[in-house]
C-alpha cells in the first residue's frame, strides 16, 4: 500500500502527528481496515488514514506485519544508512546526504546555487 502525506498536527500531549492517505488494491485496503480495528479512519471523501509520530518523508509504503500490525517499509531508508555507515568520512556523508534528498524527494538542484550565492542551508 502506498500513502501520502496529507498534514500534520499537534496532538493534546504536543507529539507531532503525520496524518497520510492510503491507496491500494481492494483487497490491501480491506486488509488494512482490518488489520487496524477500531483505529481505522478515513476522510469526508472516504479515503483510508493512516496517523504516525514518526515521519516517513511525502510518500512511502505500508506493510501489514505478519503479526497484524500496520508498519511503513523502511528498507530503503536502512539501506542508505548502511551505505553511509560503510563508505564513512565525506563520501559517505555525500552519499547520505544524496539517499535521504530522494527519499524525501528533494533535489539537490539548487544546493551548488545557494552555497554560491552565500546561503546556507538548513
């Protein structure tokens, strides 16, 4: 199941909550009702939700567990930390740096513009 990030809000306890839409197939959005019970909800418009403290960038991929248990698929973000991890030193902060722009889907684009013109970025 893919999702998108929809918004985010301030919960009562003033934990940042990630709220994303869910698409899949027929049978992945069943599953995925059923798989999170009395949490389930949807938008005025009738598509699934799926709330998290834990950002996972614009767009990812849910998995249900085998356990039952509605997780997102973090691979890609284990991988460009262990490639990170085994290049080390520059490289290998050139490389994380690269992996999570893509993850995220921002581009480095405009990083040579602002470090030429004097702006740092954050």
């Amino acid at each position: 199941m893919k999702v998108q990030l929809s918004r985010s809000y301030r919960s009562q306890k003033g934990n940042t909550v990630f709220v994303y839409t869910v698409k899949g197939t027929e049978s992945q959005i069943e599953a995925y009702k059923a798989a999170q019970g009395d949490n389930y909800r949807e938008t005025e418009d009738g598509l699934s939700l799926w709330f998290t403290t834990r950002c996972i960038g614009n767009t990812g991929t849910l998995i249900i567990t085998e356990k039952g248990k509605v997780v997102p698929d973090m691979s890609a973000f284990e991988q460009a930390a262990s490639l990170a991890k085994q290049y080390g030193g520059n490289f290998g902060a050139e490389l994380a740096k690269a992996s999570v722009a893509q993850l995220l889907g921002k581009s480095n684009d405009n990083d040579a513009a602002a470090s030429g013109a004097g702006i740092d970025k954050f």
